[in-house]
C-alpha cells in the first residue's frame, strides 16, 4: 500500500491567508498542517508517500524536499481535482489524507486498523473512515455501507479513505472524487470504518483561526 496527500488545491476557502503561503504550510502550534499528516503516514506500514503539488508549488516542494526528502512529489501543471489526482499517482492500494485536518497521533492505530479490515475484505472498493459521535455529520452509513449522496447524515468523514487499486480506471483524467463515491455507492462497494480519534476539521479561515 502506498498514500497520497492531497495538497494541489487552492486554498481559497482560507481567504486571505493562502494569497502568497499554500494552505498545507499554513502553521498550527508551530508546525505546518502537511507535517501532520506526514507524521501519520511516516509511521505506517507504507510503500511509498506521495504529495500532490500545483498551487504555489515551489514553497511546497522546496519545504518537502528538504524536510521530507524521502516523499515523491507529484506536480500537477493543471488542478487535475482530487479524483485525477489520485488516478494520476495509483499503482497500488491507497491510502488518501487532505491538509483540511488537524491530524492526531492516536489517529495511526485506527488507520491501521482500518487498513488490516480492508485488506481482508476484498468486496471494499473505497473504505471511508468515519466518526460517529460527531457533532456535524456530513454522511449516511447503514449496515457498514456509505450512502452517497448523503441525505439522512449519521456520521462524518474523517478525511481519509482507502481505495482499491484500479477502481479509478475508466475515469477521465481530470475529476473530483465525489464522482466515484456516487458510482461506488450504487454498486454497494463504499463502504465507512469506524473511528473515535477527533481529527478537527480546519479547512476554512474561520475554523483554522479557531487554533
């Protein structure tokens, strides 16, 4: 299994903040929010540990290359949307983070929890990690299973999935991932994991600023 962390993306819903600084090294207690989900992911049983980069890339890969020089770094000369992204990078199964979270260390056995249930259940295509004691639910989960679109919301997703290796496939190369886990969905093949780790979601300036 390898893991992408999604990083390509504007930034606008930071206002703004991100005008001249990409939105993953924006700074919470002194640390950059892409160095949280590096130092989940640097801990797990990974292959390889990809960041996608478009926006403002050269802040972004100079501070990866020399921090992290061990990441690969996919730069993509046009927003290839977080679906395109993905399928532009997978070779193996997956294991996909945003920057929109403040990632938590005890987060790393429920990743790898979720990681060991996947691989024993082939029939996942997409498995969605989710906490249900949220206070803001943004999906539906029944009987294991995601409802996308969501309409009765009962759970939250944490920002992090795991997708099957070539499940993308017949997508086109650019497209945001919502468009699979619509198609997934009907096919009865996403399916959510649950967790309890609280990982904040920090993804606009007023939730950020909250920090």
């Amino acid at each position: 299994m390898e893991a992408l962390i999604l990083a390509a993306g504007l930034g606008s819903r930071m206002e703004d903040l991100t005008r001249n600084t990409p939105k993953p090294l924006l700074k919470i207690k002194d640390k950059t929010l892409i160095s949280y989900a590096l130092d989940i992911t640097s801990q797990l049983p990974l292959n390889n540990i990809y960041v996608n980069t478009h926006y403002l890339a050269d802040q972004l890969n100079d501070y990866l290359e020399d921090l992290y020089p061990e990441i690969i770094i996919s730069h993509e000369n046009t927003i290839l949307g977080t679906g395109g992204g993905i399928k532009n990078i997978q070779k193996q199964d997956l294991l996909i983070m945003n920057t929109d979270n403040l990632w938590q260390s005890s987060f790393i056995g429920e990743i790898e929890k979720a990681i060991h249930h996947f691989s024993q259940n082939q029939e996942i295509k997409n498995l969605m990690l989710v906490n249900s004691d949220s206070s803001n639910n943004d999906l539906e989960i029944h009987d294991k299973k995601i409802i996308f679109p969501s309409q009765h919301k009962n759970t939250k997703f944490q920002g992090c999935h795991l997708l099957r290796h070539g499940s993308l496939d017949e997508y086109p190369e650019i497209f945001d991932i919502p468009l699979y886990w619509k198609d997934c969905s009907i096919k009865q093949q996403l399916y959510g994991f649950e967790t309890k780790t609280n990982n904040p979601h920090i993804g606009t300036k007023e939730l950020y600023l909250q920090y």
